[in-house]
C-alpha cells in the first residue's frame, strides 16, 4: 500500500526584501551592501545581524502566507 502525502509551503518570493526590513518594527530602510553584517534600525534602535533578520523576515512572510491559503 502507498500513501501519498501533499504538502503545501508558502512561497516566498526572491525579490522580498527580507535583509531590507527591520524585523522588530517592519521599517523599510532601503537595500545595505552585501559587506554591511550588522545594522541599527533607524526607527526602532533593534542592532541586527543582517543573516537572522533576513530569516526572521522570510519565516514572517512565510506564514503570512501560509495563513492566505
């Protein structure tokens, strides 16, 4: 017997502007040079590396998504 299992994943597209956004207050502060790792949001002060604010911001967007569907 084979069971088939479907799963759905939100997809997040690869213009979002996960290392743009500030995870803490959603501020948009416009695109950072790949050599700029650690940044103040100029709104909310949060100090972010770039990496996990990126990842933050796609998970977030993600079950966003997820929650449209």
């Amino acid at each position: 017997m084979s069971f088939k299992h479907f799963y759905t994943h939100p997809y997040v597209d690869q213009w979002f502007p996960s290392s743009q956004t500030c995870s803490t207050c959603g501020y948009k502060g416009g695109k950072k040079s790949l050599d700029v790792r650690m940044w103040t949001c100029q709104v909310c002060h949060a100090h972010h590396d770039s990496d996990i604010n990126a990842s933050i911001n796609i998970l977030n967007e993600g079950l966003r998504l997820q929650t449209l569907s």
